[in-house]
C-alpha cells in the first residue's frame, strides 16, 4: 500500500526536516513549519456541533501523527474534534467523546541533532489519548506555543466532572429524544415471561404496588419496591409462588450485597428457569448455611410438567474459577455445597474477574496499534510500509508478532463466555432443567452469562424490541455498574472516573518512533501510573458482552433482526454518554437523579435513525429469517471459535481491513436496488390495473352500443314487417298504396280516380331524429294509402260495415280512421296513412296481421 504523502510545509523557504535514524525513518515533522489555521471561520456557525455543545478550547496547525494530517484540534464539552487543515472536514479517527476517552498523556520528545549541525533540533509536543474503543491517537503540537497545555488542561477539566449533572447528558436535556419511565418496560418484560393475559401496565400500578400478578409457579414481588431489601436490585422480583416476603427478607442476608436468588427468565414450555444472584456467605470453613436459602433455591426446581411427582434438576453455574471462589470464602463469600441443596449439581465456568479483561483489552489493543495501518507512532506495518519490515521487526519476527494476539487473551476470554452461555442454554433446552448462575457480587459475569443464554433461548430477544428489553432488563435493571465500570461519576457526587494521566518526558531518540520502543511497547510510564491500578474497577465487561453477540451474529445470520452495523453504533453510544440510559450504577441511582427525564434517551434515537431509511437502513440484518431459528440456538463446543471484530477492533487500526461488511453493504446496495425495482414494479402493476379498468369500461360501452345497435336493427326489421303487412291489407282492399321518402303520412280519398280531389283525414310530420340509425331506417317507412270514396263504389261491403259499425262517420259520409272504431276490425283497413309512429299508437302487432290470416 502506498504511504500517503505528508503535509506540505506551509512556510517558503524552510529547511527540509531531519529523518530520525532506525527502522521505519519515521519523518519529524518541524511543527514551527505550520502556521495556524485562520481562525476568521466563526465556531458558532460550525453545524456540526451537536445541540447544547460548546468548544472550550482550540487548537490550531495540529497533527494527527497516525495519518500525518494536518488541522484543527477543538475540545467541547463533549467531544474532541479534529477537523482537516483545508476543508475543515471532521476526521473521524481524530474525533473521540470524552467519555469514551480511557487516557490522556502528555509526551515530549527531544530529537538528536543532526551530525555537523549546531542547532538543536526543537523537541516534538505530543499529545497521546487512548479510548476504551480500541484506539490510540496522538496530536503534535507546535513548539513554544501553550495550544497543548490549554487542550490538555482543558481534557483535565471536562474529562473528570466534578459531578453526574456535569455531564453531557445532563447538559444537553433529552431533547426530541424523550424517555419513557424505565420501570414500565421492565413490567412489560415481566408480564411477558409470567404468561397468561397480564394487565396493562401503567404509571396507577407503581404507585399502588399493583403489579403483583402471578402464574402457577411464579409471581411479581414488590418486596423492594423502595429498595430497601437490595439497592441494586430492581423495584420488582419474579420470585417462586410459595416463597413469602418474610422468607425472602430473611434469604437476603446470607447473599453478599443482599442479591438472592431470583428468576431472570422463564421456559414458556416446560416451566425451566434461569435464575441469578451472587455468591453464599458461606464463610471460610464453607459450613455457613441458611435454610430460607435452601427453600428459595429449591423452590426454583418446580415439578416437570406432566411428570407427577418428578423434580426437575437444578444446576448452581459459579462463573467464577475454583480458586477465585475458595479464596472468597477468606472474605466471608464461597460457594454452595451440593449436599445443602436439593438435587443440585455446581459447576464452575472459570471466567475471570474484571482486572484480567481490563488487562487483556488493554495488549489487544496496544497489539492493532503497533501493527495497524494507522500506528500512533507514525510508523506502519509491512503492508503499508512497503519495505522488507514487518510489525517494526523482519520477517523471521512475524510469527513472534502474531502470537502477542494470543498473549492478549481476549478472544480466550470471549470465548469462555460463550461456552458458558451455551452450556447453560443446553441445560435448559434439552433437560428441562433450571440453572442458578452466579459469580462473587452477581452483576458482572452473571450478567453475561444470564443474558447471552437467555438471548440463545428466546428469538424474541434477538430482535429489536427485544434486544432492548434483554439490556434494560438484565443489565441495567439488574445494576451492572456502569458508571464504576466506565469510570464515570455516580450520584453521591464523588469522582469514579480513573482516567490514568500522566506526563512523560524523554531525552534522547528511540531507533524506531518518538513513543514505542523498538520491541513495540510504549516508554517506561511515570511511576504510579499504568493500565492496572488496584483501584480502578473500569472494565470492558459489556463491551465484551456484545463482542460474544458480534460472534454468534456471524455464526447464524439469519437468526438476528438487527446487524453488526447496530452493535457498533450501539456500542459507541454507550461508551459516549450522550444518553442518560446508561450512567449511574442501580436502578436505584437513575431514578435518583431522574436520569430518565433529564437526559435524551438512546432508544429513542437510534430508532429515530432506523425510521428514516425503514428497512433498509444499515442497522437492520438483510438476511433475517424468523422461520430460520424461531427456537433455542445451540452451538457446539466446536463452532465456539471466536475472531476478532473487524467492524469494530480494526476500524481504527485497520480501516481497509475492517471492510469485513462490504459483502454485507454490497447486498444491501442490491436490496436497495431490488427494493426500488419492486417498487416501480408495483407501480406499473397500478397502472396495467387502471388502464385494464379502462379497457374494460370502454369494451362495456361498446357492448352496450352494439346491444342498441341489434335493438335498433330489430325493430327496423319488425317496422319493415308491419309495413309489408300493411301493405298487403291495404292492397287486398283494392286500393292504391304509394311510399314515399319525404316522411310525410297522409291519407286521402278519391271520389273519382281522375277527377274527384283529395281529402286529407290525417296529417303528421316526423321529426329527423338524431340517431343515424334510426333516421335512415325510420325515413322510408312513410305510405301513401289511397282509397276510393264510397260514392264511386256504393255497393263496397266496407261501406255498409262502416256505416253501420263507426259511430265516428260524418254526415257528409266523409271516414275519421284510425280514429274510429273500424281499425280494430280484422284486417279491413280503409283511409289510412301512416307511417311508423302512427302504427305505435294504433298498437298493431305481429300478430294482427298474420298472413295466414289475410
């Protein structure tokens, strides 16, 4: 990989700085070269400051010695930020929340002359700060300049509040992202695991203690509602149903720290219990016993259902190793003996306590730093570098450099967690038997055992929903200490926070970088100072926690709704504090200072995140399938082989290489693309719809138009008809029938065919109709019927009938056909002219003129 280019020297005309001897020629930079960045930009315009957040100190013509960029350095009430010296861009790897800052040191580094050279050459001011998220950054400074002094002293300030409403959180308020009380959820969650149909929980059953519900086996207490049994306990305890309050009260005090047993989780099939609490006071001699105990503990094994009369077996899991809990016994603690308990079985995971995973984080990631792409010592490995080095050594050392992965013992430990995890999960699954898990006070280790089996049991908690129920639940709930374990201020007002500053100063050149010794270690440290303190409780236990979910996402990945993606922008909201979720150490604490309601909730924002982009935002799996893994997931021993993180050990170390997702960014891009393909998919779908629609009505019309066309032409056909048969009649009577196309009706009587004028009887017009059809069938239907008047043809046996018959007959012997009676008399028709119309309203049909009949 090619090494990128340093920055240019701002000032014409300067010397080319010297190289420092050794492997690697890392370049010392002449920080009097960088001028300061103009300051004209105003900070308050700066958007990207978050809301409530301030810069309190700055600092400019600064390096980032990892990627040997130049810029500005701003410390904030939150954050520090570095922003690139020309777009003022935000670098990410420069740019670190203060919580999340594990230690601060300040370096000076004197540089050896140059051979033949007077001059001294100026000592570097180097500024070191290592995070809890596995990164180590280092800012150079200009000499003879108090820009490092202010930043540092500022760090000082804003690292290590005086108190808990100092914080960030506190400052910034909850913003949009309010939280609901906490206790409600953990009611919801509690109801969930009881069955049955549980109430509605609400804000009256809190106050009034009513949330005491119950199933055949189990029930909600409300023994600690005030915290008066255990104060890191939560306000409510799923108990066994035959235990009392009383007996309770009396359990808890042979239990360190008053953590009795209690249920966590319960098998919604066969009644199987996760339980968990802290270590017996046995004692050193281990013969201290406690019968309360005894019952309570039996009291977990209730019968198998559909078995009478048949226990269910218990196993106690101590996380802890043999030693470790015989060596408690010295402080009064220990661990249980089998023969106390009723058809037990302990067994003992030996997971180590918190000091050995502070230590062991601490070489991992001192390890991704010496041999990173990104070194905080200027220096890189063989695939950056490009040289015949490698990890600061040859090639003959890269098996030495590798193993110091091993010494670290992380993956060691992540995977001793695991195998915990799964052991117990089996127990539960395939026994039907309840696990009591435990370790010394009962909220480090058991909380990741009790959890990572609990989310191996229940798919629910491997979505989102209830993910967060599993943390709010089992950790927060439960007091993990998270302000102890971050070193954060608690409530009471004192200082917990341990970050580990201290000064350094060395004269002299080191052969390979201004901080790491040739075999890749750091500098000898001030005395007092190094990353293990007897006092320092800080401890990545719920990093490492979510590291053993990271492994088993990788190991099912359709089993979980939510991606790697997810866990690391959780993790980083963790350990920044924006959020009151997680401070204090108890239940109880939070609700002291109201943390609920004076900070911004986390929930709340990343499900904000997720509902800008639904689906296919980043955080959801693409590859979850429900119907995948709708039960328990158990592992084999032999797929428990744990790999380190790339999302999240490596992003700051190795960023190329930590690309382990882009096979998974890569099908989300296509899901994306799919997804607007479906899309437009169902859009043309609409439109054939609409347009088939529109099709249909158009073929409606026209079938309706055809249907009136056929009527039309039928009843030209039967006009046609009766005019034939009018025809006919008329000319069987001896008289004279004329059509004409003029649509004109009249009838007339001749007194002499040559001579005689006519009489008009009846006169009708017809209208041109509007319908083509109609017009040119209807217009020949006119007829002309002459007859010869009864004067000329005297003895006409028509006449005499008419006579006799028509009482509508004039004087003058002149016939009022159609309007006399005569027209209804057989087939005899005299005077009549008509055309079509004026047969509809004579009413003749078909059937009248039948010509069997004429």
């Amino acid at each position: 990989m090619h090494r990128p280019s340093r920055a240019a020297p701002l000032g014409g005309g300067s010397p080319e700085p010297e190289k420092m001897e050794g492997a690697g020629s890392w370049d010392v930079l002449e920080w009097n070269q960088f001028e300061p960045m103009s300051t004209s930009v105003s900070l308050g315009k700066c958007d990207f400051l978050l809301e409530a957040e301030q810069v309190v100190a700055e600092g400019y013509g600064v390096v980032l010695v990892n990627t040997d960029e130049a810029g500005t350095v701003l410390v904030t009430n939150y954050r520090i930020l570095f922003l690139s010296e020309g777009t003022r861009n935000i670098i990410p790897l420069g740019t670190i929340p203060l919580a999340t800052i594990e230690k601060i040191s300040k370096i000076v580094v004197k540089g050896q002359s140059a051979p033949r050279q007077p001059e001294k050459n100026p000592s570097q001011r180097l500024l070191q700060v290592i995070g809890k998220d596995m990164r180590i950054i280092v800012f150079g400074f200009r000499p003879r300049t108090k820009q490092r002094r202010n930043i540092y002293e500022a760090l000082l300030r804003y690292t290590k509040p005086a108190g808990l409403r100092d914080l960030y959180a506190f400052v910034s308020g909850p913003s949009k992202y309010r939280n609901t009380n906490p206790k409600l959820r953990l009611l919801v969650e509690y109801f969930r695991l009881i069955g049955g149909r549980p109430p509605h929980a609400s804000m009256s059953m809190l106050e009034d203690c009513s949330f005491t519900v119950a199933n055949e086996f189990w029930r909600i207490s409300s023994v600690n509602a005030n915290y008066t049994l255990c104060q890191t306990y939560p306000f409510a305890l799923i108990v066994p149903k035959c235990i009392s309050d009383e007996e309770i009260l009396q359990a808890s005090n042979f239990r360190a720290r008053g953590r009795l047993p209690v249920v966590t989780w319960c098998h919604p099939g066969t009644g199987a219990v996760l339980a968990r609490s802290s270590q017996p006071l046995v004692g050193l001699m281990m013969n201290m016993r406690s019968n309360t105990d005894e019952k309570l503990v039996a009291a977990l094994c209730s019968n198998l259902s559909g078995v009478k009369g048949t226990r269910r077996k218990l196993y106690i899991a101590d996380a802890r190793p043999r030693k470790n809990a015989l060596a408690n016994g010295a402080m009064g603690g220990g661990s249980e003996s089998s023969s106390n308990y009723l058809q037990s079985e302990i067994v003992f995971f030996g997971i180590d306590n918190i000091h050995a995973m502070r230590e062991s984080l601490a070489r991992l990631r001192e390890y991704l730093d010496t041999h990173g792409a990104t070194s905080s010592d200027g220096l890189s490995s063989f695939l950056r570098h490009g040289g015949w080095t490698w990890g600061g050594g040859n090639l003959s050392s890269m098996s030495a450099s590798v193993s110091t992965l091993g010494d670290s013992g992380w993956l060691i430990h992540v995977q001793s967690v695991l195998a915990g995890s799964a052991w117990i999960a089996a127990r539960v699954a395939l026994e039907s038997a309840s696990v009591l898990v435990h370790c010394s006070d009962g909220w480090d280790r058991t909380t990741q055992l009790v959890s990572l089996a609990s989310l191996l049991l229940d798919p629910y908690y491997r979505t989102f929903a209830g993910f967060q129920a599993l943390v709010e639940k089992d950790w927060l709930a439960f007091g993990h200490p998270f302000s102890d374990r971050f070193g954060l201020p608690t409530t009471s007002g004192g200082d917990n926070a341990t970050f580990e500053l201290s000064r350094q100063s060395s004269t002299g050149s080191y052969s390979s970088s201004p901080m790491r010794q040739s075999s890749g270690s750091f500098p000898t440290q001030a005395p007092g100072s190094s990353h293990s303190q007897a006092s320092n409780n800080c401890s990545p236990i719920f990093l490492q926690w979510v590291d053993c979910i990271s492994q088993l996402l990788r190991m099912y990945p359709f089993a979980f709704e939510f991606s790697l993606t997810f866990l690391v922008d959780f993790l980083d909201c963790v350990l920044s504090s924006r959020f009151g979720n997680f401070l204090c150490n108890s239940e109880k604490e939070r609700q002291q200072c109201s943390a609920s309601e004076a900070c911004g909730c986390l929930w709340a924002y990343l499900e904000d995140l997720r509902n800008l982009e639904g689906k296919s935002h980043v955080h959801y799996n693409l590859f979850y399938d429900k119907s995948k893994h709708n039960g328990p997931l158990l592992p084999p021993a032999a797929a428990l082989a744990p790999t380190l993180w790339p999302q999240f050990h490596l992003r700051w170390a190795c960023p190329s290489e930590a690309q382990a997702g882009e096979l998974e960014a890569q099908c989300r891009n296509m899901a994306m693309k799919f997804s607007e393909l479906q899309k437009a998919k169902e859009v043309a779908e609409r439109k054939a719809k609409e347009v088939a629609a529109a099709v249909e009505s158009l073929s409606a019309d026209l079938r309706r138009e055809r249907q009136l066309n056929a009527s039309a032409v039928n009843l030209a056909k039967k006009a046609s008809k009766e005019n034939s048969a009018i025809k006919r009649a008329i000319q069987s009577l001896g008289c004279k029938v004329h059509f004409s196309g003029n649509g004109d009706c009249t009838v007339d009587i001749e007194a002499n065919p040559t001579t005689s004028p006519q009489v008009s009887l009846y006169s009708y017009s017809k209208r041109e109709s509007d319908d083509p059809i109609q017009r040119n069938e209807k217009s020949d239907l006119s007829v002309s019927i002459t007859v010869v008047d009864d004067e000329v043809l005297p003895n006409n046996p028509i006449n005499r009938v008419c006579e006799s018959l028509c009482p509508m007959r004039t004087r003058d012997g002149g016939c009022r056909w159609p309007d006399a009676g005569c027209a209804q008399l057989g087939s005899q028709f005299v005077g009549l002219r008509a055309n079509f119309d004026a047969f509809d309203r004579l009413s003749i049909y078909d059937s009248y003129f039948d010509s069997d009949k004429l």
